[in-house]
C-alpha cells in the first residue's frame, strides 16, 4: 500500500512539473516586454526605485552579502508575480530588502514585464555561492550531500522532494515552481527560514510554508548548501553549468 502511494504521488508531482512546465513554454516565448525599458530601469533605475544591478549585481546573479537573490533567468513569470506581490503588500521583505515594496511600486504593471523579460533574456556565466568563504567568515554551511537526499528524496513523513515542483535540482516548472537552483546560498536560507515562520506568505496554496515548516535549521542549511551549486542536467557532473543557464 505504501509503495503504492509514492507512486501515486510522484505520478501526481510529475504530471505537476510537466503541466506547468508546457504553461512555462507558451509563457516564455511571449514574453510581453520591451527590453530596452527592463534595461534601463535594471541599469538606471526609475523614481525613487534605484537601479536593479545595485543589489542584484549587474549581471543579475545576485549578492551575498546583501543577501540579495539571483534574478538572471530565474523565468519570466515568476518575476512578473514577485514584483507584483511587493508593489501590492502581499510579500513584505525584512533586512535590506525591506526597499523592495517601495521600489516595485515605482513600476508600472509593463514596466513589471519589461524588467521580468530582460533579466530572463541574460546570457552570462554563472555566478555561484562561494561556500568556503561563507563559512570560513563564520556563516553556517550545510552538508551538499545531505542536502542532496532532501532535494531528490525529501524526508519520509515531513517534506516532500524538492524536485517534485521545482525540478531537477531546481531548475524551475514554471510559471508556479521557480528556479531554486543555483540561487544564492543565504538568499535560500533566509527564504527558508521566512516560509517556516510565516514571515513570507505570498506561496502559491501555502505550499511552501507547510514544507519549510518541518525543516531543521541544519536541512535548511544543508538543502541551500546543495541547490546553490546543483548542476542544471545530468550529464554536468561540477558544481556549475556549461555555460548560458537558458541553453541546459
């Protein structure tokens, strides 16, 4: 019987993954912005909201010591939902992101796209969480391959895999499940620990709250060590890709 549910549920998680991915599809061949637009706002800036490349990096791939996530094709939608969420109150940021709110607002519902279908149109060498710097200034780092076994198996009787909704070491089913790997590694543990508390409630049917709410602080440390450096295809067998992140 048991044996019979997990195939159940990872046919249901797998038919998950491939409907959203073919929704995915249709969404990032359209793409509706104006490039030069995202450019500008991403290099510029636009009213009180200063330029994205200011915390994200100018290549998007995000800052450490901010912590500042990756937005470099991390997918159109889910972009377009984030900024979204910030400008109209459903996700309230803490710590240096507590700008965010006011600078989506200066966006417009196009300029929302525009920025979401530049910073997904990047072509750029990956730029991964150095995690021995990390840890040799004193920031706790979990165990890749601990985190590994979540990542693909989860935790019987508390978490689900992670790559039953975001993927392959994930790599994102979007426009509901993002990209999570290859994130920055304190950008996934604040995340974690924000899903677990509660302080971040913007999940699609509170998914990610009932996950993250059964996660130790050593999983969540040991999951953001193994998803910041998670090759994107089985046949990349480093930590890192092959090359521009869209082309895997």
């Amino acid at each position: 019987m048991r044996k019979s549910m997990i195939k159940f549920s990872s046919g249901m998680a797998l038919v998950a993954v491939l409907v959203s991915s073919s929704v995915f599809a249709s969404e990032e061949s359209a793409m509706p912005g104006d490039l030069a637009n995202g450019k500008k706002i991403f290099t510029e800036g636009k009213g009180a909201a200063v330029a994205c490349m200011t915390c994200h990096g100018e290549t998007g791939w995000g800052t450490e010591a901010m912590g500042a996530p990756r937005l470099a094709n991390l997918g159109y939608p889910y972009i377009v939902k984030q900024l979204t969420d910030l400008a109209e109150g459903r996700r309230v940021p803490s710590g240096a992101g507590a700008v965010m709110p006011l600078f989506a607002q200066q966006l417009t519902e196009q300029d929302r796209r525009d920025v979401a279908a530049y910073v997904n149109s990047f072509n750029t060498q990956p730029e991964l969480s150095d995690l021995k710097s990390l840890k040799d200034s004193g920031t706790p780092v979990g165990e890749k391959y601990l985190g590994q076994v979540i990542v693909k198996y989860g935790v019987l009787g508390k978490v689900s895999a992670c790559q039953s909704c975001h993927g392959y070491n994930g790599r994102g089913a979007a426009p509901i499940f993002p990209v999570i790997g290859q994130q920055k590694y304190t950008y996934l543990v604040n995340q974690l620990h924000n899903w677990r508390d509660a302080s971040r409630a913007n999940d699609p049917y509170g998914m990610m709250r009932a996950i993250a709410k059964n996660l130790t602080d050593d999983d969540i440390n040991n999951v953001a060590a193994y998803l910041s450096s998670a090759p994107r295809t089985t046949g990349d067998t480093r930590d890192g890709t092959t090359g521009n992140p869209k082309a895997q």
